[in-house]
C-alpha cells in the first residue's frame, strides 16, 4: 500500500480545493458569456479550417479532454498554460510589485507566526537552508507592519505537502506575520525545480508534443495587508535552467531574488522587499 505521487492522485486533490476555495457560482452576465465562449469556438472552428484537422486528431483530441478529466488535471492544464494571461489582465494597473500565477497548489489557512520564524519542516528535511527576509511596504515606501505573508513551496523533490503522499499536511507552508518595522525573516529551504506531472494527460500531451515539464525553482508567495491589494506572486532563483523557459511562462525579471552565501551559518540567505498597492 505505498501511495506513489500519481498525476491521477495530485488531480484530484487540486480538483477537491479548487471547489473549496474558490467562487465559481458568480453568474456571468449573458453578453459575457456569448461573447467568450463564442470566440472560443471560433478560434478553435479556424484551426481546424486551416490546419486542416482529420478526423483522426480531432478524435484524439477529444480522447485526451476526456483524459484530463479524469485524471483532475483541468486545474494543472489551465493554471500552465492560461493563467499567466489572465493575471497579467488583472493586475496590469498595478505600481508596486509585480505578481504572478497561483498555481493549483495554494491552501488557505497555514499556521501562523510571528516573524522571525522558521518554516514547517521534517526533522529531516532534505536541501539547502534557506534565510528568506526583507521588507513589505506601500507603494509610498512606508513599511507596513502586521502584514501577512503566506509562502508556499516545494521540497528538495519537487513535491507540494497536501498533493504528493507521506508529506507532513502543513510541510513548507506557513503565515508569517511582519514586525513593527514591517521586517520578515522566514528561515526555509531552497525549492527544487518542479516539473508537472507526466503520468497525466498533461504529461501525454508534453510527450506527444516535444515539449518539456518544467517549472523553474520557485517561492510562492501571498502579501496582503488591510487597505492593500492582495499580491500573489512568485520568486525564482537565479541560474535555474528553466527561467526562460517556463512550461507555465510565470517568471518575471522583476522577481529574480539575488542568492547569497548565508552569513556565519550553513546555507544561502536572501532580501526581497515587497511593495502592496493601496486599493484604490
Ligand atoms: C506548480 O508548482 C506551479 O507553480 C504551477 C503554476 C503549475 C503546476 C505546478
Ligand atoms: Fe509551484
């Protein structure tokens, strides 16, 4: 009964929180409607007309959707390849930091510290120390004190506690509240580089397309404050292979962190400063 790090297993468990977290039930406006899903259909009738599609792909195509159900990968498949767009949208009014996707690995509600913390982790967790500090301040430069920020991230294998078995439920999630002068010093380890499932529809498709798996190492991050726009966001670590060529196209120069070697202890540290725009 050893449970394995199935495409099928992690599907199911973005797909169960995608329905739990998230508003979904928002009635459209009909025009909306009419009008997004019709140049949906229509971009994907031209493709067809043009590229001339037989019937041999189009019923290998709808094998495949079939498959992405099943193995819950809606939420991987959209979050790769459509969410970057849609929160560029989002956020493209912003002055202060730039965000990025969430991902389908999110869960709300990790435990809380007050910083300076160290991060949920097995006794014996594999990887680099990691010192993880900085700031959280307003677009006006004033530090913002009792901010929270929510990190996300996964271990030296790649894997996400709460989508990967036998990993601690809380394991490298946490909530790390900012001091008076809106410091945080979070103590972690440095991520490995992610790549997708390729047990999946997902991974058939990358197969069949020659393309590959991977997501560059990455911090996920949620900075939020009273009167501020909620930041998601993401911070990458310079040299990593896939920086430039991220399967979910979700890295950003701006979100470079600048790795050092930690100063008298084992490991590498880093500063990062945050900066919340305040709701208009
Ligand atoms: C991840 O860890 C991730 O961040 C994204 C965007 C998609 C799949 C896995
Ligand atoms: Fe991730």
């Amino acid at each position: 009964m050893s449970a394995q790090a199935t495409a099928a297993a992690s599907g199911a468990n973005a797909t169960q929180r995608f329905r739990e977290n998230k508003q979904t039930s928002a009635v459209a406006n009909q025009e909306r409607v009419a009008l997004l899903a019709g140049r949906l259909i229509k971009a994907a009738n031209d493709i067809v007309l043009e590229e001339r599609v037989t019937y041999e792909e189009y019923n290998a195509l709808k094998a495949w959707l079939i498959q992405v159900g099943e193995d819950g990968e809606w939420p991987l498949f959209l979050d790769v390849w459509l969410e970057h767009s849609v929160e560029e949208v989002a956020t493209s009014h912003r002055k202060g930091n730039k965000g990025s996707i969430e991902g389908p690995y999110y869960v709300p509600n990790s435990p809380e510290h007050n910083s300076p913390a160290t991060i949920e982790m097995r006794p014996e967790e594999k990887g680099t120390p990691l010192l993880f500090q900085g700031q959280v301040r307003s677009t006006d430069g004033s530090p913002l004190p009792n901010a929270k920020i929510e990190l996300w991230h996964a271990d030296e294998d790649g894997f996400y506690s709460q989508f990967a078995p036998n990993i601690p439920e809380w394991n490298l999630r946490g909530t790390f509240i900012t001091d008076e002068e809106g410091n945080f010093q979070i103590n972690t380890i440095q991520p490995a580089p992610y790549q997708i499932p390729t047990d999946g529809a997902c991974g058939q498709l990358i197969a069949a397309a020659g393309w590959h798996a991977w997501r560059p190492a990455h911090l996920h991050l949620k900075v939020s404050a009273p009167g501020y726009e909620l930041l998601t966001t993401q911070l990458y670590f310079p040299g990593d292979p896939h920086n430039d060529d991220d399967i979910a196209t979700a890295t950003k120069p701006e979100l470079m962190l600048d790795i050092q070697p930690a100063a008298g202890r084992q490991g590498v540290q880093t500063s990062y400063n945050f900066v919340l725009d305040p709701e208009a």
